[in-house]
C-alpha cells in the first residue's frame, strides 16, 4: 500500500512518500519536481513494519503534510535547469526546455518545476516561458509551475531576474499553482489579471513591487485558495506601504482564500496591527506572518484579537517577540508557531529573506 503526501508553507514545496510491503517500508522524500531521495527499511515482521508506518505517517500529518489521493497521488512532475558546469559548457534552459516539450513526457507533466537557468542575475527566462506559452498542447495536463527554485549559491534570490507571465494565465487556463521566485524585472500581467482555475500563487522575493501587489489585489481569481506573498524590504524591490496591503485583508477579494501570507516584511507591525481587526480572518483557515520584523508591538494587537480564535493556525516563526509574549501566544487554544526568535535586543532588525 502507498501513501502520498504534499507540503507547502512559506519556505517549501515538498512530497512525502511510503508503500509497505510486506516487513518493508519505502520512503521516498524531496522537493515537488524532483526525483528525491529514497530511504529502505526492513522490519522483523509486517505487523512491525505497519506500526511504523502508522507512526511515521502520524508524525508527518501533525507537521501539516496533506495526504493525496486518486489521481493526485499519481501525479507526474518534471524539473529542469542549467548548473553551473553546464551553463560554463554552454548549455542554456531554452535548449533544454526545448528538448524537453518535443519528449513523449511533455504530454503526462503536471508539475513542471523551472530550476536556475544560465546567469539568473542578468537574464531571464522570457524565451523559455514564450516558448512555454507557445505550446500549450504539448502540456495539456499541466497543472503546476514553479519558475526559479534555485538556491543563494546558484543565485541569490534579490538577483533573479524573471519575466512577463502576462500571456501564460490565457496560454494554461487548468493552471492551478503557481510560484514565482525573484521579482527584478517581474511583470505579473499587463493586464486585468484573471483566472478562473488558479488555486494557489506564492511569489517569493526579497522585496515585492508595488505594481505586482496592486495586480494581485485587483485580480479576479474566483477559486484562489492559496496566497503567499514576500514582502521585503525597500533595498531589494518592495516600494509600497500598508494602504497597498489593505485589499488583502477584506473578506471576499479572494471567495475561497484560507491561506493568506504577507511574510518576509519590514513593515511586519504594520500588517499584524491592520490583520488583527480584519474581516478577512472570518474565512482563513492559516494565517502567516512569518520571517518578518514582527515584534511585541503586532504580538500585542494578534493577541488582542477575538478574530484569531478562528484560525486553524498562525504562524509567526522567525520574530522579534518578547519571551513573556512567545508565553501568552502558547497559551492560545490554535495552533501558534513562535519558533526562531530573534535577538529582540538587537538594534537593526531585517527579515528572514532580504538579498
């Protein structure tokens, strides 16, 4: 029997996977796209083997793995990229995204995964999306896509440089997840923004655009459910204020929204006083708050709110919280993340993720 698992939280998208046969156990475990890793483990007997399994599949659902099934658990991913000895042997994403649409797989992806590509710094992916856009028929189950997973030693994440994904929601309308890493020359749409499938959409950056936010704020995206955005700082891109971040927190922008995650911010007080009172915490299930400069300031105004109680959960983790408030967000009856606090005696206070 085999068990499929996904995670996906404001620093990750992952797979979980076992299958038990007879004593033995089969786990397979990585990043959405990739082949992952494989661990074997035998057992004395299956009952031994079962009880694990149960045990472990436990452990992973308590951390917020969410089990697949049907055809979801079947899914097929692909990830492709350039490392840095093909880019110095002069090897290009284009070309391998091209080899790629013309393979027999090209027609089963669902989650096609954009690694680093060939300078990120100076260049971006337009031609490779284009050429993405372009053929839509070669990817009729494409459901997924992730451009810019790459990591600070192939690139850091304020120098990828990406593209203009205006034509792609058009191009792929049974898209339903999409994750942008970098903003520097980031065009989301040029114009009105609307999707009618588009489940979830993460941008991850070190600091959002103004025009990007005020794009998503006015998008018409009817069956969003999943919205993650790094704010940033003002050195690395992010140029608006609070007012800009107000749409998001009115119940309705976004009909079945239950996650929302304005993390990664400078301005991490500003949004968790403004969220505190707002109605678009009536039908969240998860808000996140994380990997900002959050300090007692904005713990006192979440803690204050009779709106909080009805979140599943709120995550706060990496933070300029005092320990006495770590001990009253403990107390709450939802389930708080205060990990990783930050020295709250440290003068300059920066964000999880800046550069």
């Amino acid at each position: 029997m085999k068990h499929y698992f996904e995670y996906q939280d404001s620093k990750s998208y992952k797979f979980w996977q076992i299958e038990i046969e007879a004593n033995t156990l089969n786990v397979k475990y990585g990043k959405i796209g990739t082949a992952g890793q494989e661990k074997i483990s035998s057992f004395d007997t299956p009952e031994k083997a079962q009880k694990e399994m149960e045990k472990l599949i436990s452990e992973k659902t308590k951390k917020g793995y969410v089990e697949k099934t049907g055809a979801s658990a079947k899914k097929i991913a692909r990830r492709i990229g350039v490392s840095y000895d093909e880019a110095e042997e002069g090897k290009t994403l284009l070309e391998k995204v091209t080899v790629f649409l013309d393979s027999s797989q090209a027609t089963e992806v669902e989650s096609l995964v954009i690694a680093a590509w060939e300078e990120a710094y100076e260049e971006g992916p337009q031609a490779s999306l284009d050429l993405l856009i372009a053929n839509p028929g070669k990817l009729p189950q494409l459901k997924e896509l992730f451009v810019g997973d790459m990591d600070s030693e192939e690139c850091e994440i304020s120098w990828i440089t990406q593209a203009d994904y205006t034509q792609l929601f058009a191009a792929f309308p049974a898209l339903e997840r999409l994750h942008i890493k970098g903003s520097k020359d980031l065009i989301l749409s040029s114009q009105p923004l609307k999707h009618e499938h588009l489940k979830a959409l993460t941008i991850e950056c070190g600091g959002l655009p103004k025009e990007v936010i005020e794009k998503i704020a006015t998008a018409h995206l009817p069956n969003l459910e999943y919205l993650q955005l790094y704010i940033g700082v003002d050195e690395y891109g992010f140029d608006g204020k609070i007012d800009d971040l107000r749409p998001f927190m009115q119940k309705g922008l976004f009909p079945k929204l239950k996650h929302l995650g304005l993390v990664d911010s400078e301005i991490a007080n500003e949004i968790a006083i403004e969220i505190a009172q707002a109605s678009v915490l009536e039908q969240l299930e998860t808000l996140d708050l994380s990997m900002g400069t959050l300090s007692d300031d904005g713990g006192r105004a979440l803690l204050d709110s009779s709106k909080i109680a009805g979140l599943k959960k709120l995550d706060l983790h990496y933070h300029y919280l005092s320990n006495d408030m770590i001990k009253e967000f403990k107390k709450l009856s939802i389930l708080v993340d205060v990990t990783d606090q930050q020295d709250t005696e440290d003068e300059w206070r920066y964000p999880a993720v800046t550069e």
